[in-house]
C-alpha cells in the first residue's frame, strides 16, 4: 500500500533565504521528481534570491496573496493573487515582493535533481558579474562571488 504523506506547511521549518520565510514542502513529503517550495516575502523581499537561471529546470511561480514583480529577461511581469508564471529551462529571472501587504508565492520546479542555479549579478565588492559560490554555516547560507571570494549575502531561516 502508497504511503500519502500529509504536512501542514506552516508548520515546517524555515530554510535560508532573504524572504520572511521559505518551506521546502518537497523535502517534508519525501517528493523526488519536483521541488515545491512556499514563500512568504514582506514588500522588497525577494524570492529566493539573485538575478538567476537554472539551465536544465523549469519553475512556475503561483501567487496566492499579496502581489510580486518577477524581472526576466523580456522585462518585469507583475503578478497578483491567482496568477501564474512559467520559467522555462534556462531563462533568467528575479522575483522579489511589491505592492503594501505580504505576498504567499508556491514555486515548483522540475526535474528536482536538476535545480542548479546560476546567479548573474554584479558583485559589490569587485564590480564583475559572475556566478555565486555557496557554503552552509550554522544553519545560514553564504554566497560568495566567484571571482573575488567576497561574501555577497547571508541568507539565514525566517523569524520563527
């Protein structure tokens, strides 16, 4: 007989990143072939992180409160509660919280195991715009420049 999983996700721990929080919901009911993650950002939080593209994974964002802005290549698209947007594989993109309230963002993502991202931005320290090298400490995700070493950003878990 399946097992069928059951989580209530405000309840998971929050994993590190720059918006309010981040609940891996794929990682608590043992799903291997997507990720599906649930993120809260207050207004100018971002989601999750970077200007970035995953060569070889497709996401699609699905906001369910608040509104969000997500920066792509063709431009910035605006999305309110109930709208969708599509991520093809390789395609550059930024999300980030707008508007006055608190946005609720589902990202889902496919293939899982294949969700490796590669961020594009200048670094502040040394001006190039190169990928971002990560490392965990204590809980914290550190992301470095790849040219210079230079940490960029400390993304620890959300407040609860």
């Amino acid at each position: 007989m399946p097992e069928y999983p059951t989580v209530d996700v405000d309840d998971l721990p929050d994993a590190a990143g720059p918006s309010r929080h981040k609940k891996e919901v794929d990682e608590a009911v043992g799903a291997t072939a997507f990720g599906f993650n649930v993120y809260v950002a207050d207004p100018g939080e971002q989601i999750p992180w970077g200007y970035h593209r995953h060569p070889d994974h497709e996401e699609l964002f699905y906001v369910t409160a608040g509104e969000i802005a997500v920066e792509t290549a063709d431009g910035t698209e605006s999305l309110a509660a109930g709208e969708a947007l599509f991520v093809p594989p390789d395609a550059p993109n930024k999300a980030r919280a707008v508007g006055d309230a608190r946005a609720r963002v589902v990202a889902v993502g496919a293939p899982k195991d294949e969700d490796a991202s590669i961020i594009e931005e200048p670094c502040p320290s040394c001006g190039e715009e190169t990928d971002r090298t990560s490392d965990t400490e204590d809980a914290a995700v550190v992301l470095s420049c790849a040219a210079c070493g230079a940490t960029v950003e400390r993304l620890t878990p959300g407040p609860d």
